[in-house]
C-alpha cells in the first residue's frame, strides 16, 4: 500500500504520523549518555611511584563491570536499532 493511499485513508482527528529519524537521534543520544555514566564510575587510583600497574589491576572488577555493563547497552541499542529500521512511521 503506498503512503498517499494510508494518508488518505486516514480519519480527520488522527495525528500526522513522521519518519522515526528524530526518535532514532534521541535514542542514540541517549544510549551515549548511559555509556558515558557509566565511565564515571572507573576511578583513577592514586598509586604511588612505580606502583601504577599494581593499583591498576586491584581495580579489575571495576573495568570487568564496565565492560559488561558497556556490551550490555549495546546489545540492546542494537536490538532498538533493528526494531526501528523496521519501523516506518511513529
């Protein structure tokens, strides 16, 4: 069916339906947002001289976190990715 036909078709006190363009930006500005926060939560140790790679691997969990947490998010923006191309209108 083509989008004169569904315009036309449609009752006088429906709301103009628009390409999902727009909700695909937000949904991507904020899925940025939700990685970003979650990198505010990886502290800098305070090692002293010599010290750094220690201190760097005591703080695994907090990367392994990260990480899970990071391919996490992008399994499900990819998923609202795919179920938005599949989406005309909104």
């Amino acid at each position: 069916m083509s989008e004169i036909s569904v315009r036309s078709a449609k009752r006088p006190d429906e709301p103009e339906l628009c390409d999902t363009s727009r909700l695909e930006m937000f949904s991507d500005g904020a899925f940025a947002i939700i990685i970003t926060l979650l990198v505010l939560e990886i502290h800098r140790p305070n090692a002293a001289q010599g010290a750094l790679v220690k201190d760097l691997l005591d703080e695994w969990p907090s990367y392994l976190a990260y990480a899970v947490a990071s391919i996490y998010v992008g399994i499900i923006w990819l998923n609202h990715r795919a179920r938005l191309t599949n989406t005309r209108l909104v």
